[in-house]
C-alpha cells in the first residue's frame, strides 16, 4: 500500500504550480524563451471540452517553465487543435 502512495505523491507534486500565469507580458521581466505545448484535442472524432483541453494545456507549459528558468508565462495565442505557444519570463520577487 505505501509503495502505491509514492508514485502517486510524487505525480501530484510534479506540477509546477508556483509557475504564475500572467494575462500578458509582466513588465519588468526577462524573456527566457518559447515553449509550445499540445495534448490530445479529439477522439475518435469526438471534441474534448475546450475548457479541459485548455487546463491540461497550461499544465503543461507551467512545467515546461522551469527547464527555461522562468517563473512566469503567459499564452502568445488561442489554443488551435490541442496546441499552444507560451512565453516564458523570469521575474524578480
């Protein structure tokens, strides 16, 4: 039973939520890169729930934030067929 728990702790806290999300660039911060991101928009033909496809999309980006050493990130565009592009910034707190 505890060796179930691990994994399972260790994917709960493998996202990165200290990564914030800003509406559009945060002033006062450096650019630290791109990162796009996708997942599964469709299956079987069938659209999976914008909403839900849009949260596993800035999940994704937040932990793609840190390979970047940034902080911060903020959508370049819409989410179009399961992708999105990300700026990533690193700010001083």
């Amino acid at each position: 039973m505890r060796l179930l728990l691990i994994p399972a702790l260790a994917t709960v806290l493998s996202a990165c939520t200290w990564v914030h999300m800003a509406p559009g660039p945060p002033a006062g911060c450096e650019k630290r890169g791109e990162v796009e991101v996708s997942v599964k928009h469709s299956v079987a033909f069938i659209e999976r729930n914008a909403l839900k496809v849009r949260d596993e999309l800035e999940t994704l980006a937040r932990n793609e934030a840190p390979g970047l050493q940034a902080d911060t990130i903020h959508p370049l565009d819409e989410p179009r067929a399961g992708s999105q592009r990300f700026a990533a910034w690193r700010c001083a707190r």
